[in-house]
C-alpha cells in the first residue's frame, strides 16, 4: 500500500469513526439501531437495485458513453430532487417549509449538466476530428 493510500485509509477510518461518535452521541437518537436499519435498507436498494437497473439501461438503450453518464447524473439529481419538486406547496401552515421553487430549480440543474455534457461531447468531437485532419495532412517531400 502507497503512502497516499494509507492516508486516505485513516483519514477516511477517522471520518467515519467520527460519525459514529456523533451519532452515538446524539441526544435525538434513541435507538442507534434505527440507523443501521437504515443505512443497510439503503445500500441493499443502491447496491442491488439502483445500480443494476441503471447498468442494465445504460448499456442497453444509451450508446455513447457522454450520455450515458449525463443520464446517470440526471438520475441521481432526480433521486435526491422528485420528493422536494412532488411536495412542493406542501407547507402544512408554515411558509418557510419548501420556500422555493423546486421544479424549476430541478428543470435549469438538469439543463445545466445537460448543456455541461454537450459541451464535454462537442470537445470530444473536435479533439477527435482536429486530430483526424492532423494525421491526413499530406506531408512535404523533403527529397
């Protein structure tokens, strides 16, 4: 193991070791074990659904790989966005809830790392294509 490796390693036991102790330590917790619930129910839904199912559809319907990892992009936006863009007007008498307008914030981060993955597939192109007229240039004859 490098260096850089073992520092990473510890400093990412640290972390976690850290999260514990604050989680352990949390007056608003009383059952830790809720956590861990939790956090496996999560993992057996990412690891065993959510990456399979976006594997699965990436390979199978997406053929470049730009797209493909905007469309993982715009996923997990969506992932971490729907719930906040579905309750949206849901205030239950307190404005300061979900102040903001959620669905057009998710609409312009989609269009951005939309337009961010067009950009990264235009300089591909370019580069490739630039590249491409390079190599055919005829050569001088330097006889």
């Amino acid at each position: 193991m490098t260096g850089i490796r073992a520092t990473l390693l510890t400093a990412g036991l640290a972390l976690i070791g850290y999260g514990l102790y604050g989680m352990l330590g949390d007056p608003y917790l009383t059952d830790p074990s809720e956590v861990l619930v939790w956090a496996v129910g999560g993992l057996v839904i990412h690891d065993g659904l959510w990456v399979p199912l976006v594997c699965l559809l990436g390979a199978s319907l997406v053929r470049g790989p730009v797209l493909r990892g905007w469309l993982v992009v715009a996923a997990a936006v969506t992932a971490v966005g729907l719930p906040a863009v579905l309750r949206a007007g849901e205030d239950h008498g307190n404005p300061s809830l979900l102040p903001l307008p959620y669905l057009r914030n998710w609409l312009l981060v989609l269009a951005a790392t939309a337009g961010l993955a067009l950009l990264v597939a235009f300089a591909g192109r370019w580069r490739r294509r630039g590249w491409a007229v390079r190599r055919r240039a005829p050569r001088e004859d330097r006889s």
